[in-house]
C-alpha cells in the first residue's frame, strides 16, 4: 500500500506524462479512482519510456 504523499506524487507524474503524450483520460480524476497497483504500473511505463528516450537522444547526438 501506497504512502499517500507518494501516491499524490506518482498521480502527478502520471498525469503530466500523460498530458505530453496526449493521454486524455489519464487525469487526476480517474487516477485517484484507480488501485495502488495501477498507479504504480502507469508510473513504471512512464519513467521507462522516459528513460528510453533520454538514451535514444545521446546516442542520436553522438
């Protein structure tokens, strides 16, 4: 179980993500409805694919 600061942080994560992907039903809304579990499966997929990308970007640059 999620400690509730935590949690508020990963929603806010999430929807900002979201929000830059064009991900519109991922608000703070339907985040705060959904379980602890899938908050922390959509926080992985973002931070991952932000990962991905900053990796992507280094070695497009060298």
């Amino acid at each position: 179980m999620f400690e509730p600061k935590l949690r508020r942080e990963y929603e806010f994560y999430i929807s900002q993500q979201a929000k830059s992907y064009g991900y519109r039903t991922l608000v703070s809304y339907n985040l705060q409805q959904a379980s602890d579990l899938t908050v922390a499966n959509l926080y992985s997929y973002f931070n991952i694919r932000n990962k991905s990308e900053d990796v992507a970007e280094e070695v497009t640059f060298n």
